[in-house]
C-alpha cells in the first residue's frame, strides 16, 4: 500500500487571517533549577483578557494535570506581574498550591497594592519597574519555542489551552475542547476537539494523535475538518501542511516517507 | 462523616431533580438521615416532585436572612422516615444567595444528616456556583444525547477546576431499543467520552412521568418498577456495596436482532 492511498485529503475551508494567535495568555508553570515559576499573563492585554476566575481555573487544571512531574516541597516563585491580587487571591493560590505539596515563598510583581499584599501575607516581595513586564509581553519576538507542555488531563468541553510551544496530551481532546500550541501538539487518545499547531504561523508544525475524529484541524494560517464519512478503523495519524492545505497520513507511513527523505 | 453530593448536569430537563428526588428516598430507606436541598432559586421544583409542595412555610432565603429557624424550614416527608427537604425560594432570582452563605447553611445541616443533596439548577451561572459551593461530591446526570453529553463534560471540566474529585456518571433515559438498532448512544459512548466512573444506568420509563405528576416518588411505589430499582442500586452503590449493573439489554436481545445486528456487521 503506497503511502498516497492513505492519505486522506481533509475538506481545507477558508485559511484563517495572518495575524499570529497570541499563546501567552495562560498561566505558565516553569521549573528553573530547584525553583517552579508560576507566570500569570499580564493584565491589560486585550479586552477579552483572562478574568481572575478563568486564571484560577487554568491553574488548577495545570497543578491537576501535571501533579506526576511536580517534585513535593519545591519552592514556587509568582510571577505575578502587573496583575493585581489581593491577600485572599493571594491565599488561594498558595492553598492552591499546597495541595500539590507546593510552596509559595516569592512574589514579583510591578504593582504596589499586590506588593504590600504579598508582603502583608508574609511573602518575599520584589518590585519590579512596570517596563519589566512590557519586556515579558508578548511584543517580543518570540523565536525560541518554551519546553513543551505535557498534560495528563481530558481536555474537556469549554477548557482551551494555550502554551507558546509543543503541547503533549496524555488522555483525549474532547469535542467543544481546543488546543492551541505555537510548536507540535500530541495528542496520545483520541483528538476530537480543535487543534491549532503552529499557532503563530510555523507551517512545519505537525498535529498527530492516537485517532483523529477532530471536529477542526488547524496548523498555522490553514484550516480543515475531518472527511464527513469517518474511517472504518483509526490508526495513529499525523497531520501535515502541503501547498493544497492539510493532509493526514498514517504515522508508521509518514515517518518512511518525510522523515527519510527530508533528512 | 457526612456527606454533601451535588447533583449537576449543565443542560436543563435530563432529569436532575427526578434523580435527586429518588435518589433521597432510596437512601433514606436504607436506613440514612437525609436533606435534600433544592439550589434552584427562582425556579424551584423540587418540591413537587416530593409531593411536598403545600407543606412549605419558609424557605432557604428565609434562613439565611434570619427570618426563622433552619429547622423550621425542613420540611419532613411523612411518607418516609429520615427524609427532610430544605425548599429554594420562587420568589427571588439566584442572585439572592452567595456561594459562602451556600457553605454556611449546608454546614449547618451537616450536623444532623448523613447524607445531603443538592439539586444544582441547570446552566453553569450563579446558581451552579452557589450549588457546588460546599460540595464535596457530585453525581453528574446526563440522557444519551450529543447536546446533554457535551454539557455534562463542560460540567465536569468545571467541577474537576473547583477540587470535586469525586464525580460520578449516571446515565438517564436510556432506550435499549434504541440503542441496540444503533439510533441512541450507548452507555459506552458517553463513558468513553467522559471518562468518569458510572454509578448507575435509569432506563427510559412512562412511570416516571406519572410518578412526577403526583409528586409521588417511583422508589416508595408498591409495585417496583425498573427505573425505581435502578435508582436504589445507585443509592446502595453510594453506600459502597458492589452491586452489578442491570442487563437493560437482555429484553431486546431476541434472535431477530441478533442476525440483523450481524448482517449490519
């Protein structure tokens, strides 16, 4: 079976506008040595900017999903940046945090009423200079991808996650779901949801999944749904960018025929 | 310990308050002391269902405004023993209640009942807030239909974010017929997608609306009926027994379907 009989030629729709999907708008855990950086999106991004509760869900749903990769006892660094919390958020996030046996011990942030709050609660505090947090937007050119994400978690109906870089799921991408992701997204379970690889408009990103009944596929500035007749039987896919929109193809027969001959 | 169950769907009419209605009874007559709590402010129907409806006097917002007694306002089933309803009010909008004074007045029947459920309005607004708020574990009831089943995941997507970790499925309005001509999802469809443990499949039955309408619930009916049966296992199954699941299938599965089902294959 030559590889060309598997590809399914997806139904490309209209390619989305240029403009680069902005990945920074979640909140991001990072580990920098001992420490774990806990990033919160600045605030005054755009007006549908991530409210106080979509924050805390988010970040719940990160220390849920990664609590296998969380070492006990680490010591977490807020980054709050010009976000403004008082001491009851503040709270929160340290409960939060806690139960996934993590504990907060510094504060940055450029604002005074969260500084004399952290400092208040008994937190290390230091205050930046705003500018600082304008150097962190994402204005800057943004070329080197973040570590990947790696999730265990059903990506449920209503969750998006972003991530400025690769997202790796353990479990399955539901549909009402989405992930959007600057680099490659994985998906080991089944991709039924959205998926936006190449988000800010790398057309070499690449979605691949276990079984791929997505509801839309999207990689850089190119669309595509599923064929309406859905395949007898699923095998592991990937999903690629040509010059006529979006393809998929058999894992095992996508790496002979890219892999090889690229290299 | 007691227990504080919430009992949630997201989309509206899949038969939550039926669900919480019963389900109440069955405990009881298991020998448990049990509230059942109506959440839906505005709305409230809860009451019905129990046949409790005249017998209402003050409601949640009363306590909590401090107009009576939280025990003045359960109102005690005479039908069976160690059931009591705390009634929402119809007159306001969700808006009347916040989630702390939520926490605060179920904390208070913890005291008392061993078991507490609380019937969530429909939606994911204030009054699913303010439902949640105190729960510790929630049932989540969906019918096999593609529009409740993706409400019922925004539901527990939203519930797993609060720190619920205790969520079970319970299947509602499930047709075998239906499903074994492959025109109705089946249990594993929607378990696959949600990926939470089931406690309990109810079939599809007219005696539940009759039941409803005379606000008489099907588990104290004389004569037991299959959607009744399959509520009291879940409330044995809450308990922690193993009981296994009803063959619902079993009626349909005639020679008939058999072949067509392999010609089909």
């Amino acid at each position: 079976m030559t590889s060309d009989s598997d590809q399914q030629s997806l139904v490309s729709t209209v390619s989305l506008s240029d403009s680069a999907v902005d990945c920074h708008s979640q909140v991001r855990l990072k580990s920098e040595g001992e420490r774990l950086l806990l990033i919160l999106p600045p605030e005054a991004e755009m007006p549908g900017a991530a409210s106080w509760s979509d924050l805390w869900e988010q970040l719940k749903h990160r220390l849920n999903a990664g609590e296998r990769f969380i070492t006990a006892n680490s010591t977490v660094h807020l980054m709050a940046q010009d976000r403004l919390l008082d001491g009851q958020k503040l709270q929160a996030i340290a409960d939060a945090l806690n139960e996934v046996e993590l504990k907060l011990v510094r504060v940055y942030t450029s604002r005074r009423q969260t500084a004399v709050a952290a400092a208040t609660a008994g937190y290390s505090v230091e205050q930046q200079p705003p500018a600082y947090s304008l150097n962190q937007s994402p204005v800057e050119p943004a070329q080197s991808l973040a570590e990947p994400l790696y999730l265990q978690i059903t990506v449920r109906s209503g969750v998006e996650i972003r991530h400025p870089g690769t997202i790796v799921i353990l479990g399955d991408l539901n549909p009402g779901g989405s992930v959007v992701a600057q680099g490659d997204i994985f998906v080991w379970g089944r991709l039924r949801g959205v998926a936006h690889a190449g988000a800010n408009g790398n057309r070499n990103c690449r979605i691949m999944a276990l079984q791929m009944e997505p509801t839309q596929l999207r990689i850089a500035d190119a669309v595509a749904r599923a064929p309406e007749t859905p395949p007898a039987q699923f095998y592991p896919e990937v999903a690629y960018v040509t010059p006529d929109g979006i393809r998929i193809a058999r894992a095992a027969d996508f790496s002979k025929t890219n892999f090889l001959l690229n290299s | 310990m007691s227990r504080i169950i919430v009992v949630t769907s997201g989309k509206g009419g899949v038969g939550k308050t039926t669900v919480t209605a019963n389900l109440g009874m069955a405990i009881a007559r298991l020998g448990r002391q049990v509230a059942l709590v109506d959440a839906d402010f505005g709305l409230r129907n809860l009451d019905l269902l129990l046949g409790l409806e005249n017998r209402v006097v003050y409601t949640a917002v009363d306590v909590l405004a401090g107009e009576c007694r939280l025990e003045q306002a359960l109102v005690k089933d005479k039908r069976q023993e160690g059931v009591v309803l705390l009634p929402a009010a119809q007159s306001r909008t969700k808006e009347a209640v916040n989630p702390d004074q939520m926490k605060k007045l179920l904390g208070a029947l913890t005291q008392k009942y061993e078991y507490i459920l609380v019937d969530c309005p429909a939606g994911i607004e204030m009054g699913f807030q303010n439902a949640i708020a105190a729960a510790k574990e929630a049932l989540v009831v969906t019918t096999p239909e593609i529009a409740a089943v993706r409400d019922a995941d925004r539901v527990v997507g939203l519930l797993e974010a609060k720190g619920i970790k205790r969520i079970h499925l319970i299947v509602n309005r499930l047709k075998p017929a239906m499903v074994q001509a492959e025109q109705m999802m089946s249990v594993q469809d929607v378990q696959e997608l949600l990926a939470i443990p089931l406690i309990g499949v109810i079939p599809d039955d007219e005696r539940v609306i009759v039941s409803s309408n005379r606000g008489e619930p099907l588990v104290l009916a004389e004569n037991v009926s299959l959607p009744g049966i399959a509520i009291s296992n879940i409330a044995r199954r809450l308990e922690g027994e193993q009981i296994p699941f009803l063959d619902l299938m079993a009626e349909h599965d005639n020679l008939l379907n058999r072949i067509r089902r392999l010609f089909r294959n």
